[in-house]
C-alpha cells in the first residue's frame, strides 16, 4: 500500500511542476503597462495604493492537476497444474490544486500604469 506521506511529497512535486515558472512570467511583465497582465489574467482580485506612491495589483490564481502513484506488487502462486508468478501493477491520479497570490507593482505614468516589480509568491507557487 502507499504510504500517505509519499502522496503528499508527489502532490507537492506536482504542485511545483505546475507552477515552476511564475517568477519567470512576472519577470516579463516588468517595464510594460499593467495592462499586459490584466489581458492576459482579467481584472486583478485587488488593488491598493501603497505608501510611497505604487499600486499594488494582486491576482488569485488557481492551477488544477493530478499525481499518477504507480504501485506494483508480485507474488507467487500455485495453480493446478504449475506455478506462477504473478505481478500486478495499478496506478492512480491523486487531484491536485494550488491557489496563489501574485502581486505586481506600478508606478504612474500618464493615464496608465508601468509594472516596476513583483512579490515573489510562495514558495509553492515559485
């Protein structure tokens, strides 16, 4: 049988697979107008102002997926007639979803805004 913390450890692997290149993605917005994200992910979950004068513009985003778990076992039987070794494999999907906060920053310019920086997510969502 598998052990539930080998479940976990693939989901997390999973979890990371997915979203391995949000940092990178983040990256490029930096320099382009807010728009660009805003096309691409819709309107952000939130937005303030921030003490010295940026704007905050955060996105909830959600990512879906699954972990295949293959499990094998072997075993020797005894028929009528002979004996036979018999292996059995089986595989199941374990669902795995991660939701994460990204955060971009702006700066006025002109009736626009221009992304100057992100947060970096957590650790899960890299």
């Amino acid at each position: 049988m598998i052990d539930s913390k080998c479940i976990k450890a693939l989901a997390l692997g999973a979890v990371l697979t997915l979203s391995a290149c949000a940092s990178q993605v983040m990256e490029g917005y930096v320099g382009r107008s807010i728009t660009e994200p805003m096309l691409d992910y819709g309107q952000p979950a939130a937005v303030f102002d921030l003490p010295d004068g940026r704007r905050a513009f955060q996105w909830s985003i959600s990512s879906w997926g699954s972990v295949p778990i293959v499990s094998t076992d072997s075993r020797t039987s005894d028929g009528i007639h002979d004996w036979a070794d018999v292996t059995r494999t089986r595989t199941i999907h374990i669902p795995v979803e991660e939701t994460c906060l990204y955060t971009l920053y702006g700066v006025p310019r002109g009736n626009d805004w221009i992304v100057t920086g992100y947060r970096q997510p957590s650790f899960e969502c890299a």
